[in-house]
C-alpha cells in the first residue's frame, strides 16, 4: 500500500471529503503498524483547525473509506490531525498561513532567506529580515520551515522588565 498508485487513489477520493467540511487535504500517507496500517491523514485551512473540525472530517474520511475498497481487507488505524509545526512550506496557501511567522526559506538558486513572513499574495512573500523587507516570488521558492521560536511574537516589544504586560 505505500506505492504512490495507492497515495494518489486516497489522494482523490479524501479530497472531496476534506472539502465538503471546509478543509485542504494536506497529505496521506499509509505506514506499516504491526499487523495492522496506519493511514495518516493531514488536513488544514486558514485559522487552523479545532478538535471538532477533525472529529467531524474523521468520521466523513471513515464512511468514504467504508464505502470504497481502496484499503482493501486488511485491518488499518485512522488518524486525522493537523500539519505540525515542521510540515515544509511548499504551496502559497501554507506561506499565507504562515503570516507573523519566523520561516527559513530555502531558495530554488541554492540560497536562503529567514525572516518573520509580514504579507502574501497571489504571487508571492513579503518577509521581513532584521528589519529589512524582501519579497521572494513563489516560483522562486523551493520550501520553508517555520522556526521554532521560545518567545511569542505578541511579545517582541515587551522586554518583560517593567513589570507591565503589553
């Protein structure tokens, strides 16, 4: 079941389900487990996603796969979740969820840019970096990673010494 034949059949049968509920199917993937297959299913949309949104979709994801053979026999697990925080950046709808962020960009010319992602559109990001802006084009970006930061945003003008909280 990991041939990509099989990935793409889940592919087009989950993604309907994943929109009919408001949410881009992100990835599938099926893992060996014991005796038994884990199917991963990773979805998402803008303002993220709450615990209702993924039991809703998970039960949809349960009655398309019981309706279909396309797991075949063989028992397996279903989980559903959203994408972590090291899912890569690779469409324009990730880059636009990923405003405010700290993101590493690996270029397609073999170099990179980190920066804080301040605005995207149609074609492309806005990051700011050190206090300069850049904009990349998306055909110019091979994938990000969001950084993880110990300090929340909110908070980069607060130097907490003062004892007030904005």
């Amino acid at each position: 079941m990991g041939s990509a034949i099989s990935r793409d059949r889940l592919m087009k049968l989950l993604e309907p389900v994943a929109l009919a509920s408001g949410l881009d199917l992100e990835d599938v993937t099926v893992t060996p487990a014991g005796k038994r297959r884990l199917l991963r299913v990773i979805v998402d949309r803008d303002g993220g996603v709450s615990l209702d949104d993924v039991a809703e979709v998970s039960q949809a994801v349960s009655e398309a796969l019981d309706a279909g053979d396309v797991m075949g026999s063989s028992p397996y697990v279903l989980e559903v979740s959203s994408p972590g925080v090291d899912r890569p950046l690779t469409e324009p709808r990730h880059w636009r969820r990923a405003v405010r962020l700290l993101v590493k960009a690996d270029l397609r010319d073999g170099t990179s840019v980190e920066g804080r992602i301040v605005a995207t559109d149609e074609t492309g990001v806005e990051f700011d970096v050190a206090g300069t802006p850049r904009r990349v084009e998306y055909e110019d970006l091979a994938r990000g990673r969001v950084q993880v930061e110990f300090r929340r945003f909110d908070d980069a003008d607060d130097d907490g010494e003062d004892g007030d909280e904005g």
